[in-house]
C-alpha cells in the first residue's frame, strides 16, 4: 500500500494512478483559461485601434487620432472611457479570483468551473450585440470574473 506523498513499490511511479482520457481532457479545460485570458489581451488590443469600433463606441478618440497626423504611438489613445474598457477585465478577474475559492470551497470546483464558463459565455454573447458603451463595460466585466473564476 502506498503512502501518501510517496512512490508506488510496484511501479515506482510518485502515485499509482495512470493519466486517463478523462485527467487528459480535464487538464486541457483547465489550460483553456489561460489561453482565454491571452487570447483576450491579443484581440482586444487589435480592436481598441480599429477605425470602425472607435466610431462607433469612442467618437472623441477617434476625432483625435483624426486629426494627429504624428508617427508617435505614446498616449495616442488618452481617453479614460478607452481605459476602462481595457481594464475593466481585468478588474473583474482579480475580484472573482479573490472570491472564487471560497465559491470552491462551498459548491466544488466542477461547478466554480462550470459558473465562470457560464460568465464568459454570456460576457462574449453581451460584447459580440453591443449597441452601447455601458454594453461593452458589462460584456468585459462578465469575461473578467468568467476568467477569475476559471483560473482560480
């Protein structure tokens, strides 16, 4: 009988299990929140600098940037509204983060889990129909704890 931190006489593995499918796939949901949050950073970066999405959402950056015929990339964007949709998801992540292991705790983690992919769902759903600022700031905060939920 093996102990509990150590190896497996029999197999010298450090536990006796062995990875299954179901470990497998688990291990790649998991990963999968990482790679939402990098995803996010790339994409979001490239739309906050696209023409249509400043007209539409930030008029007064997209004057701006209209009429500064300068090369310089530094403070091209200065508008607060711009800053708060970047980091509005950020914000939210790092207050889910901080209360979702108590959700773990109290419900598991196959429902924590199942709760943040839920967020994110309908964070991306809110974003990809936004007709409205406060639409966007609703849609990053609802991906914000979808993310801090999943990599808690």
């Amino acid at each position: 009988m093996p102990t509990v931190g150590g190896f497996h006489k029999s197999t010298g593995k450090a536990y006796p299990g062995k990875l299954t499918p179901l470990v497998f796939l688990t291990c790649v949901v998991a990963a999968m929140g990482g790679l939402i949050f990098g995803y996010d950073i790339g994409i979001s970066g490239g739309v906050t600098s696209m023409a249509p999405f400043l007209k539409k959402f930030f008029p007064s950056v997209y004057e701006r940037e209209a009429l500064d015929k300068s090369t310089s990339q530094y403070c091209k964007f200065e508008s607060e509204t711009l800053t708060l949709f970047t980091s509005s998801l950020y914000l939210a992540a790092l207050a889910a983060s901080l209360v979702a292991s108590t959700v773990t705790r109290k419900f598991g983690r196959k429902l924590s889990m199942l709760f943040g992919g839920l967020l994110f769902c309908s964070g991306s759903i809110i974003n990809g129909a936004a007709e409205a600022f406060w639409m966007l700031i609703l849609g990053r905060m609802l991906l914000g704890f979808g993310i801090g939920f999943a990599n808690q």
